[in-house]
C-alpha cells in the first residue's frame, strides 16, 4: 500500500511541458498597435501573422492555441484589417485569455 502511494504522488508530479500552437502575442506590444500604421510597421512590432489567406489579404490574423504546464487550455486571436498597406482596423475581442495570462 505504502509503494502504491509513493507512485500515485510520482505521477501527479509529472512534468508536462507548455504546447504553443500558432502566434505567440505580448500583450504589451499588441497595445502599442494605432490604426493608420503601415504592415512593415506591425510585423516588426508583433511579428508576421499565422494565418496567410489568399482571398483575404487585407486581413491578418494572429492566433494561438496552447496548452500551459498545468493543462490549462488558453486561445485568443487578435484579427487586423488593412486597407491597402495602412492597418484600418484592430479587432481585440478575443484576446482575453491573452490580458488574464
């Protein structure tokens, strides 16, 4: 019984690495985002997006899904729109599992 218990405490310590899928956002940086701002200017800002569509260049998308030590699941996207080269709109309403992070 003593041996079976001493296991059962190895395993709840088991380490389970972070899984991050997708962009990994600061929240920081995201803020520092204005509108009229051309794409050279946020890709050195928050990097290039994860999803690249064709048929919907005038928009970025920055998405993550992840897993944290604690099994935790965290998603949030942030959704940028270009008119042209100039950011004409920022979409932050899923990024709330990024700000409580």
């Amino acid at each position: 019984p003593l041996r079976r218990q001493r296991q059962m405490c190895i395993r709840d310590r088991t380490y389970k690495p972070s899984i991050s899928q997708g962009s990994v956002l600061n929240i920081e940086d995201v803020n520092k985002l204005r509108l009229g701002i051309n794409k050279t200017d946020v890709i050195n800002l928050i990097g290039s997006p994860s999803i690249s569509d064709p048929f919907h260049q005038y928009q970025w998308d920055y998405i993550n899904y992840s897993t944290n030590d604690r099994g935790e699941k965290i998603y949030y996207r942030l959704r940028l729109v270009f008119s042209g080269n100039i950011l004409s709109e920022i979409d932050k309403s899923e990024l709330e599992q990024l700000i409580n992070k």
